[in-house]
C-alpha cells in the first residue's frame, strides 16, 4: 500500500466534492506565477464579500532549493499579518518534514510561532505540531496507519498550561480505487461519516452525515461533480435544510478559469436571500 494520508486529509475526496467550485456570497480574484527556473512561486489573491461589502486579500512568495529540500514561504493578509514558513524535508531521513512557522501582526506586536513534524513511509503517517504560547505551549499530535485499504487515525491536542487534553479525535476508513468510506468521532460528542464514488471518468458523487450527542438533529448532504467536457465542470450539491448549491467551472483558455456559483434557500424559493458568487483564475 501507498503511504496513508495525513489525519486532516482523511475524507478529502468527499470533502471536495461539497466544498470546490463553490464560492457563493464573494467576487474572488486569483492570480498566480511564477520564475522560468521554477524556483521562486507568486500568489496574490482579492476578494469581496457581497453581503456584508467587506474586501480582503493577500500576497504570497515562495522559493524553493530543491538540492537541499528547503523552501520559504512568506505570506501578507489586508489585515497586516505578516507569516514566515521554513521548511526541510526529506533531508535528515527521508519522509521527515520539518518546518518552523511563525506569525506578526506590527499593529499590535502580536507573535506566534509553531514548530511542525511530521514522519511519512509505507502503511504509516504521523505528525506533530508544537504550538507556542507564553503560558504554555499547545502540543498537537495525529497518526495514521494504513493496510490493505483500511485506514486508522487518531488525533490529539494537549495544552500544557492547564494539563488538558482539548482535542480527541477517532477515524476509520476504507480506501479502494473509486470508492472510499470515512467514519470520524470528535471528542466522543460529534460523530460524522462520508461515502465517496467514482462512478465513471466523468461522474463523481458524494454523501456525508453528521451527528451530535445530546441532539435529534442528523445532518446529511448529497453531492456530485460532473465533467461536461475537457474544459467545463458542473457541481451541484443539497443538504437536509434545502439549500441547493450549484457550481459551474469553464477554463477560457489555458491558465484561465471561470467559476460561477450559487446557493438557493429550497424552502423559501420566493423569499429572496439566495446567494451568487464568481470567481476569477489566472495561472502562468
């Protein structure tokens, strides 16, 4: 077997389904470039949130030194968040990432840092994150072993300065070639699963569920993407309080990609309050 996916990436193919190509309620901009050598990466991104009119965005670097397995990462948000990562991999041992990321906000002096770990090979896939804080450092572990399809995760966080565990989380699953099952516990109070699959080259489709002690109320949702041409996708989605939401991606040429999106309120068709949304890709 291939090396499992990390804790946060079990459930990724369901997951896609409901949350890519949507994005309604904002007027999004992505442009993206970078050097002819490949070794330094350029993102910027704009966006508009239509109903509160509220506008941000951010400006990305990255460069790379391959030979070495190092690459820097620095990022700036509209909100003046200035963060820094640092990242090793596949030097010390091959399958260890090492990387230090660290956060300023110069309006108020605010830092942050967080050292990263993580250790990936065959059947296995682990990490551990140290969160720094001045009363104590959060400390935030996951793993997952994979076997012949099947898929165990846990995950964990300890905050050290009150000596409690904050996060305790359990996964299974099962992976095949086009279709996967993912069930998750969180904190033994939130229980949720997913379905995902591959019907055929241009099909895919997805259903979630999710529950919560204490609580009558099951959330479930129905998802599919469908690959109208080489160019073109179509998304649709529902869930059980009627919002249908509906997607369509065109790429205009390459490197240029369009994405229409909405969401419609079901139960109140005629009410008005449904949401549109457009997003623009620009990729050299």
């Amino acid at each position: 077997m291939a090396v499992p996916p990390a804790y946060a990436d079990l459930g990724k193919s369901a997951k896609d389904i409901f949350n890519k190509g949507y994005g309604y309620g904002v007027l999004k901009l992505d442009v993206k470039t970078k050097s002819q050598s490949g070794v330094m990466e350029f993102a910027t991104s704009g966006s508009n949130n239509t109903d509160t009119g509220k506008s941000g965005g951010h400006l990305e670097t990255k460069y790379k030194m391959s030979e070495l397995g190092l690459s820097f990462n620095q990022k700036w948000n509209t909100d003046n968040t200035l963060t820094t990562e640092i990242t090793i991999e596949d030097q010390l041992a091959k399958g260890l990432k090492l990387a230090l990321d660290t956060s300023f906000v110069p309006n108020t002096g605010k830092k942050s840092a967080k050292l990263k770990t993580g250790y990936k090979r065959e059947f296995v896939n682990v990490g551990c994150d140290l969160d720094f804080d001045m009363a104590g450092p959060t400390v935030h572990g996951a793993a997952v072993l994979g076997y012949e399809g099947w898929l165990a995760g846990y995950q964990l966080a300890f905050d050290t300065a009150k000596s409690k565990l904050t996060q305790n989380n359990f996964a299974l699953g099962y992976k095949a070639g086009d279709f996967q099952l993912h069930t998750n516990v969180n904190d033994g109070t939130e229980f949720g699963g997913s379905i995902f699959q591959k019907v055929n080259s241009k099909l895919e489709t997805a259903v979630h569920l999710a529950w919560t002690a204490g609580s009558n109320n099951t959330r479930f949702g129905i998802g599919a993407k469908y690959q109208l041409d080489n160019d073109a996708t179509l998304s649709a989605k529902v869930n059980n309080a009627c919002l249908v939401g509906v997607g369509y991606t065109q790429t205009l040429r390459p490197g240029v990609k369009l994405t229409l999106s909405g969401l419609i309120d079901g139960k109140n068709v005629n009410g008005g309050g449904h949401k549109v949304g457009m997003g623009f890709e620009l990729e050299a």
